[in-house]
C-alpha cells in the first residue's frame, strides 16, 4: 500500500534521536538487558494469568498497545532520568531499555488472553469436561491427537480443585511432554511470522517509512533524556485520567463512592440499543457509548482519516444489520456474514501491499537467488535466510497437522489464510496502527468449515482445526506485528538486529515455558473449576468441536461470496485511494470495525477524530504537535490506573475495575 502512505502531519511520530549518531551499548550490557528481562518473564505471565483469568481485573493483551508493559518502561524512563542527571556512567541505554519492552511484548504475547489462556484449557478440558450427557468421549476424544492432550484423571482433578501441590510428579507430570510438542508448534509459528516481516523490513521501515503509531509512545520513552516527560500538558493529562481511574475504582469496590464513567457497559443508559425494541432498528443490539481514555489517546496518535474510518464503518455495518432485518434475510444464517467480509478485507489488504511492492519483491527474490547484490548490512536476517525460515517454518507446521490428523490440502489453506491474516495485521498496524484489531470468529477455524461444509471435512481433521482455535479465535496479541515493531525500534534505539531476533526468539521459548507454569500454578493454587472466572475457553472449543461432529453442515456459498466481496471491496478502494489521495476515508476501516472490540472503541475514536479534525483545522500542526504529549497523558495515566487495580485485585484476591473492556 506505498501509494496510501503519503506525508500526514498529523501521523508523524515524534522525531528520534539519529540511531546512527548515538553510542552503542557494550553487549555485556545488552546481555545484563536480556538476563533482567528472562527474569522479569515469570512475573509478567503471572500478572497477566491471574489479572486476565483468575480475576478478570484487567485485560493488557487485548490492545495494541500492551499498558503493563508500558508501565515497565515508563517507570524505568523515570529512573533513568535521574540517572542520567546525576549518575551518567549509570544511565540505562535506549538498546536495552528496548530489549526489556520487546522482550515483555514477546512474552506477553505468548501468555495472553489470546494465546496460552486458550490453549491450556484446551489440552486438557475434552477429558475433564466429558459426561455421558455431552457425549465427547464417544463423539470427540477418539480424533483427539493424544500426544497433544492431557488425560491422566488424577492430575485433572488436583489442578481443577485447587490446593494441589505443583512440585507433585504425579500432577505435573502428564504435561511434559503435549507442553513440549506445543512449544515446538508455536516456536515454528512465530519464528514463520518472523521470517515474513524480515522479508519486508526494509521496504516498510526504510523505503515507505511507515510511521508505527502504536510504538511512538514506547520509543520516547526509551530516549536517554526523557525531555517529552517534562512536558506539562503531559502530567495534567496524565494526573486527571489516574483521579478518574481511582475514583472509578473506589466505586466498584464501594457503590457509594461516586464515579465518572468510561466503559460502556457501566451504566445500562450509555448502551444506544437499550432503549430501541421495535424492529428493524433492534437489530443493533449493543451500540454502547465508552470514553476510554487510553483509546482516545491511541486514536488521537492515528492518521485522521483512519479514526474516521474505523467509526463511520462501524455504523455501516450497524447500518447493514439493520437494513438485512427490515428486508427480511436475517433468517439466512449469519447473513449479511459480516465477520466474512471482515476477513476478505484483511486479505485485500495483504494482496495489494504485495502487488505494489512487486519490484521490491522482484528484488529480494534476485538477491535470494544470488543474482543481484543488495545492501543487507542493516537487516536481521538477509532476504534468502528469511525466505528460507519462512518456508520451513510453514512446511513444518504443515506435517506437525498432518501428522495430528488433518489433511494436507486442508492444513495449506489453513496455514495460508492465517499467515494472510498476520501479514495484513502486520502491515495495518505499521501503516497507521490500530488500537485492537480482535477479528473474533473470522480466521481459518471457521471460514473453511463454513465454505467446504463440515460433512465434506474428515472427523479428524475438523477435531484437529478446532484444536488450533487457541491461536485463531481472535487476533488481538499476535505476534507477528509486535516483530515488525521490534525491528523498527532496534533502527530507533540503536539495538542491533541480530540481537533483536535473540530477544524475539528466546522471547517466545521463554514465554511459552513461563506461561505453562503460571497456568498450572494458578490453577494448583486456586483451582481452574473452583475460582477462575474465565473458564470457557476449553469447553467452547469443544462444544464446537461437537456441533461440528453431531450436526454438520453443507458446503455453503454465502460465506465465499462475503469473502470475495471483501477482498474485491478493499482492492478498489486502495486502488481509489492511491490515485485519489485527498479520501478522507481509509480502506483499512472496512475490515478492523467489523469486530467485537470496535463495539467499545468506536465511540474513544469517534471523539479523537473530531479533536484532531478541529485542531488541525484552525490550529495547524504547530497546535497538533502541542496536542502529542496529551495524548501520551492520557494514554499513559490510564496504563498506570490499570496496573494499580490489576495489582491490588491480584493482591485482594477479588474482580476489581478495569479499564478497558
């Protein structure tokens, strides 16, 4: 998409310092850097396992903007002003402050609500959830790849009931071994997703520029001097948003304590929908008002006509729902297929970043080929070394499925419409950036079952899809848009590649190590029946497992047709685009506000849209450049209130107020 990425004055991230210009660290620095983060690793994924399932008091991972990891280097950014004022020799370099953020990202990403929280559950609940009721024993757990699940009745029952002893043999035991081949699955996956963003790093970061929105914050936070944190508008943003965030808090924990609302579910009025009962205008359903402040500071750092575009699609397809019901054909199921026309959208999106960057492609591909020297000095892995782990990583994931028992035709379609997804997420979130992009219930899992007809689909092969659900029932933590990010740091703060890819790839070993244990900790301790409020995750994926088996369905040419339109759709309007610049609407708003999460995020963009659109008209850009460290006000005073109330409901052992969702 070159041609979409023209100047914005109102796009542009704060200028940083040349990385070029700046002293390097030594590396034993940067080592200390990564021992420090491998360290802080284990408390990161207990945070996040008991703040996102025990307790359901705070979710982190499901933004772009991961809030508990920018609280990390927040207060660290505040040390290391001290530091270097009155301490230099002391002073934390921007390299290794930024590999304790990528390594948090990384981590986080594999432990998240998205990722892990999915997956444990999913090992094990088949075996523990099966009645004679439900049937799955007879139905399900014959197709179920043992060597990938947990079984063993004893240690079902000690983790479920809680109070069990983790250093027990006979409980932990029965999970070494699916754990270790579900760490290789996802080591492979991630190290494809890596392969395929080092392929385009220099296009994206260096020919096009992209200007990495989401990340802006976080690299002024990573400059040796911290001169934005002395900005006043900053602290007076900062300071009201905490006092909203505190006072909010006290009247969850006491009603009589007032509050001034920010969630949209927190006073039934503020749900538009509630009051609508006669149809068609009911087909609504939930339109809440929210004002996040996190989300208007994000939407305040976003390309205008971005903001715009993710509300004024929104409301089209609110608009769409309404006009299907008055016309009749909501008795179609699923019609209009919203979330299959979300997806077409994605793959528009990857499909014309390509075409557009074909003589780049053609390029690589000579240089892969020996024919044709390029400048590779600066990149983390030269083109044919990421061509190549790109491949092999997918091969690989392609025979671990077949040898769990899906077909080979089915697992490359399913591979190749997930790695469509990462790259466009990838490319969105680098563009303009996103402050969540969910995608819920619109990946590989559910198109291909939809378009093929589940009857047409082998048992196995539908039980081992459903399996992969951990990693596809929604998009919010992937990984593959955190790595793009990473390398555009490491050119900001000097970090070299190559030790960028060893932080991002011991990241995700780690990650996925330290996630297992917080997960079987949390749920020795308190037991995943008895006190984890999010405990679903193991049944819907086999509830649907079983819909699949017991009532299946036929081919159907709805969801196709949806996903055609979508891509048709997001091709001509980026083609529009590129030759008429002046849009004020953006292609990429079609497919990210189709999802469950703009629900709460249209109205926080809807507000930083119209703030930008007034400031930058009668202000200028000298008075949107004033309106940045507000923005990082508001953002970073709503991360700081989350991580205190996710800490003290973690601490309190109790659900508590959070601030999104």
């Amino acid at each position: 998409m070159e041609s979409t990425q023209r100047p914005h004055q109102d796009s542009e991230p704060a200028a940083a310092p040349n990385a070029q210009s700046r002293p390097r660290t030594s590396p034993v620095r940067l080592l200390v850097a990564g021992l420090v983060t491998l360290a802080l690793l284990p408390l990161n994924a207990q945070f996040l396992i008991q703040s996102e399932t025990v307790y359901y008091a705070g979710f982190p991972t499901t933004i772009s903007l991961f809030y508990h990891a920018v609280f990390v280097l927040f207060v660290l950014s505040l040390a290391n002003s001290a530091l270097v004022r009155w301490f230099p020799r002391l002073a934390i370099h921007p390299a290794e402050l930024a590999v304790v953020y990528i390594g948090l990202c990384i981590g986080s990403s594999t432990a998240s609500h998205d990722s892990m929280q999915l997956l444990a559950p999913m090992m094990c609940d088949g075996f523990y959830l099966a009645t004679p009721e439900n049937g799955w024993a007879e139905n399900l757990l014959p197709d179920v790849p043992k060597w990938l699940t947990v079984s063993d009745p004893h240690s079902l029952r000690e983790l479920h009931e809680g109070g069990a002893r983790l250093d027990n043999p006979a409980v932990y035991g029965p999970w070494i071994k699916p754990s270790l081949w579900w760490t290789l699955f996802a080591v492979a996956l991630h190290t494809g997703t890596y392969g395929m963003v080092s392929f385009f790093r220099k296009r994206w970061i260096e020919a096009e520029r992209l200007t990495f929105p989401i990340v802006q914050l976080p690299m002024e936070l990573m400059h040796r001097r911290g001169g934005f944190l002395r900005q006043p508008s900053l602290w007076i943003a900062m300071g009201i948003v905490i006092a909203i965030d505190l006072l909010n808090g006290m009247h969850v924990l006491n009603p009589q304590w007032p509050q001034i609302p920010t969630r949209g579910e927190a006073i039934p009025g503020f749900n538009l929908a509630s009051t609508v009962v006669d149809a068609p205008w009911n087909a609504v359903t939930f339109l809440p008002l929210a004002f996040y402040p996190i989300i208007i500071g994000l939407g305040l750092l976003l390309p205008t006509e971005l903001a715009f575009s993710c509300w004024f699609f929104f409301l089209f397809w609110k608009a769409e729902q309404i006009v299907v019901r008055a016309l009749g054909l909501h008795a179609v199921l699923e019609f209009p297929y919203i979330e299959a026309q979300a997806l077409g959208g994605y793959a528009g999106i990857a499909f014309f970043a390509i075409w557009v960057s074909r003589s780049y492609v053609r390029q690589a591909l000579r240089s892969v080929f020996g024919r044709e020297r390029v400048d590779l000095s600066r990149e983390a892995m030269s083109y044919r070394t990421s061509l190549i782990v790109f491949l092999l990583s997918f091969g690989f994931l392609v025979v671990f499925s077949v040898v769990a028992g899906m077909q080979v035709l089915y697992a490359l379609a399913f591979f190749v419409i997930y790695f469509v997804i990462a790259f466009s997420i990838s490319r969105i979130r680098a563009e303009m950036g996103l402050p969540a992009h969910d995608l819920h219930f619109a990946g590989p899992t559910e198109i291909l079952p939809d378009v093929l007809g589940t009857v047409n689909i082998p048992a196995r092969t539908r039980v081992v899809s459903r399996m992969f659900y951990w990693f596809n029932r929604a998009y919010r933590s992937l990984h593959a848009p955190h790595q793009i990010e990473a390398l555009k740091i490491s050119e900001q703060t000097g970090l070299p590649a190559r030790a960028t890819t060893s932080v991002l790839m011991v990241g995700v070993v780690a990650g996925m190590i330290v996630a297992f244990w917080a997960i079987l900790w949390c749920w020795a301790e308190f037991g995943a029946s008895a006190k984890v409020v999010a405990r679903g995750f193991g049944a819907e994926i086999f509830t649907q497992m079983n819909v699949d088996i017991m009532t299946p369905n036929q081919a159907r040419t709805g969801p196709l047709m949806a996903l055609i339109v979508g891509i048709v759709f997001m091709v001509s309007m980026l083609a529009l685009k590129m030759r008429v610049p002046w849009l004020p609407i953006h292609p990429a708003g079609f497919a990210v506000s189709a999802t469950w999460t703009m629900q709460y995020m249209w109205c926080p963009l809807l507000i930083a849209w119209a703030i930008k659109s007034l400031i930058s008209r009668y202000g200028g850009g000298q008075a949107y450049r004033r309106l940045v460290p507000i923005a990082f006000g508001l953002i970073l005073g709503d991360l700081v209130g989350g991580v205190f109330w996710s800490a003290w409901g973690i601490h309190t052992k109790q659900q508590i107020y959070s601030i999104f969702q």
